[in-house]
C-alpha cells in the first residue's frame, strides 16, 4: 500500500503520516491476543522492563522474536513499503517495542526525541529513521496519546530539558 503524493508532501513538511485503519479490526484484535499471551505466557522475560512503582509491564522489546503476531506485524508489507517510500532504501527494524500502557497505571513517557534516544542509548547511527506505531487501543486526549510537535524533524537534536520547563 503506496503512500500518496500528497502523505509524502505531509510528511516532509510535518514529519507524521497517520493511515487510520491501516490494520483491519481483525488484525488489531490478533495483535490484542497476541499481547494478552505476552502477559500470559512471557512476563517472566528479560525484554520486559517494569514500571518503578508497581510489577506492571513497562515496554516490552522485542516481542517479533517470541510472538507469531507480532512477528507477522514486523514484516507487514502496509508498513514496510511506505517506510521504504519515505527513507527511499530498504528498511530494518532497529526496535520493536510494545508500550503496554493501562489506564492509570505507571508513568508516563517525558517529552524527547525519538533519535536522541535511540542514538545515545540503542547506538542507532544515524537518523534516517521512522517511529511506526500502530495502536491496539483507542486513543484520547485524556489517556494519554502520543504527541509530536509537527515540523521539529526539521531542527535536529534539541538539548534536553527539565520537563517543568
């Protein structure tokens, strides 16, 4: 599934595309199982990091390496020939991560910058790269969505700062 002319422009201006429904209800809910066996099956793994205040799941990496669900995500052509579009080469999943946040559990996730990140933390080299989510979960204002400051992709690295500021 080709990205427009026009999400391409989008992108490059504001850095986002949004395909709503990119993944039938179907496929969704697969995903949706396939977490419920993560919690089921493999909480006891050392990909799963936990919340600080409570056992509850915080990110879990990796779950194409022990999950059919989300294996068969990572190699999705409705994803990987739009992120090939965009980065104009083949692609690789330098991180697949599941951020399985419930309702009034846990932290938050602090402003940042996605390649800040990666690059300091994982070694990604450089920021050729794209953040895909693909959300199991309906998403609102008051539970907590991810949020982008569109157009920032074209300032490069912003220093950190305290998040009270």
């Amino acid at each position: 599934m080709k990205l427009t002319e026009q999400e391409i422009s989008f992108f490059e201006e504001k850095g986002y595309v949004i395909r709503p429904n990119l993944f039938s209800k179907d496929e969704v809910q697969s995903l949706r199982d396939g977490l419920q066996d993560i919690y089921t099956h493999h909480l006891d793994r050392p990909e799963i990091a936990r919340e600080k205040n409570n056992d509850a799941p915080r990110l879990i990496f990796g779950a194409d390496k022990f999950s059919d669900p989300f294996y068969k995500l990572s190699r999705h052509p409705r994803w990987l020939e739009p992120a090939k579009q965009l980065l104009g080469n083949e692609v690789y999943i330098h991180q697949l991560r599941i951020n399985p946040k419930k309702e009034f559990e846990g932290e938050g996730f602090w402003w940042h910058q996605d390649f800040a990140t990666w690059h300091y933390e994982d070694n990604m080299p450089t920021s050729n790269a794209l953040m895909i989510a693909v959300f199991l979960d309906d998403i609102y204002e008051t539970n907590g969505p991810l949020m982008v400051i569109p157009g920032s992709h074209h300032h490069g690295e912003i220093p950190e700062r305290s998040p009270d500021t």
